[in-house]
C-alpha cells in the first residue's frame, strides 16, 4: 500500500469527505449552533464532542491519514448525528427563522442523500471507475497497487477449472492475490497447493532450482502475483519472468487498475 507520507493528513482529510461522503455530511458537527432552539443537548453534545476528538486525533496525533482509521473512528458517531439533525428540523416550530433553518437543513439533507445514492450506485456499476474517482488514498489502495482486488474472481475461475495436482506461487505480500486464493483454494481448487513466494526467488539460480524441483511434483504450476513494482518487488519478479515463465498473461479487469500476472511453467 501507498506510504502514509504520501498523504499528508489534512489534506486527505479534505479529499476524504469531499469525495467518498459530502462536506455537506459535516454540518451535524456544528450543530451547537442550535442550541438557543432546543431544549437539551446534552446527549447530543457528547456526540458531537466524540466526534471531534476522533477527526482531532486522526489529523493530528497519526503519522498519516488511514481511511481505514478513520472511518472507525468517525462514522460510528457521525451516522448518530446526522438522523438527529434531521430529527431536529422537523421538531422544530413552524413559523419565523425556525422555518428557514428547517428548509435549510432539510435541503442539505436531501443533496447528501442523493450523492450518496450516486456513490453507491456508481460503486456497483463500475466499482473501478468509483475508485478511479474515490480519494487518492483509496484509489491507490484499491485499484492501482499490488493490494487491488480486481482480477481475483477471473483468476479463481481459471484455476477451479484445473482439475489436476499442482501448485501456486502467490505473491509474497499477505494480500491480493496470494489472500483470496487462499480463502478460496479450499472449496474451489483443492487439488492445488497455494504457496507464498519465499526469499530463494531473489536469487535466480535458486529460482531455476525450485522450478525444476516443483516440475516433478505434479503437472500444473503457476506463479500468480500483482505487477506493481514497488517497495523490492521487482527482483523477485525479473527472477520469476526470466527463470520459470514460459507463457505470461495479465489479467486486467479495470482499465486503470495494476494488473495480475499469472506466470505458467
């Protein structure tokens, strides 16, 4: 994954909420201002108070911004707090600034409501072209790194339909692809052995060796790992690519997302 000093924090921060919610979302958050028209806060106000504690600290006291963090952190109470807003304009009296403010709240209600709608019906029509637009947090998590998930579902359906013994090297990150192939090896592809890419692929004569040695322990083999580069992979990989490879494939569900490469042998 993307480093945190990649993302300096209040800025994904900004990008956070403007893209994957709403700054509209945030105005729960200032809701005190309404205190003058209600009766008891209390309650609220400590929902408002956890709420910012946890968007103070994860700016603030973290190395960098995490959306995983973050959510934990934040929309437990900011869900809370936005049905009470709403709940608040509609207790309100009519007549006067109360109306105003109704209509006001409710309006911004309304439009969070249907970029949410938007969000998640962009997410299931075309979930890479939801990241492609999401936080660059998350775009570099979910599309375009080794950690991406698109091609798993295509790469498990070639393998279920192996029926022969053999086995799978999988990219050394616990991650995509090695992860998912590990949850589904057991009722999809039984007869392969899923393995994790071990320190012998940084030498390349270790790497011929273990090619030779695993070609006389069944008849199928694959190398299967994402193509990102990044943070010492590309040894292992050269390694792999020029040592056992003799037919190389990329599996690219997404335009924009890093590919898989499955590597067989």
């Amino acid at each position: 994954m993307g480093s945190p000093a990649q993302y300096p924090i209040v800025r994904g921060n900004v990008d956070y909420w403007a893209r994957a919610f709403s700054l509209l979302d945030r105005l729960p958050a200032f809701s005190p201002a309404l205190r003058p028209l209600l009766a008891n806060l209390s309650a609220d106000e400590e929902s408002i108070s956890l709420f910012h504690i946890a968007d103070l600290i994860e700016n603030f006291l973290l190395r960098g911004f995490n959306e995983y963090l973050f959510n934990t952190a934040v929309i437990a109470v900011l869900l809370p707090l936005l049905a009470r807003t709403i709940v608040f304009a509609c207790e309100f009296p009519w007549g006067g600034r109360e109306t105003l403010l109704r209509r006001a709240i409710l309006v911004v209600a309304g439009l969070a409501l249907i970029y949410w709608v938007y969000q998640d019906t962009l997410m299931a029509v075309s979930p890479g072209k939801y990241f492609e637009r999401s936080t660059q947090w998350a775009a570099g998590n979910y599309l375009k790194s080794w950690s991406t998930g698109f091609g798993v579902k295509e790469i498990v359906n070639m393998l279920e339909k192996e029926k022969r013994p053999g086995i799978v090297f999988a990219d050394s990150q616990w991650g995509n692809p090695r992860t998912a192939l590990e949850v589904y090896r057991k009722k999809r592809f039984p007869n392969l052995r899923v393995a994790g890419i071990t320190r012998e692929f940084l030498d390349r004569n270790e790497t011929r060796k273990l090619k030779e040695f695993v070609t006389r322990l069944g008849p199928v083999h694959f190398a299967i790992y994402s193509a990102d580069t990044s943070e010492r992979r590309r040894q292992w990989q050269t390694n792999v690519e020029e040592q056992m490879c003799e037919r190389r494939e990329e599996i690219r569900v997404d335009p924009a997302q890093m590919p898989i490469v499955v590597c067989q042998f």
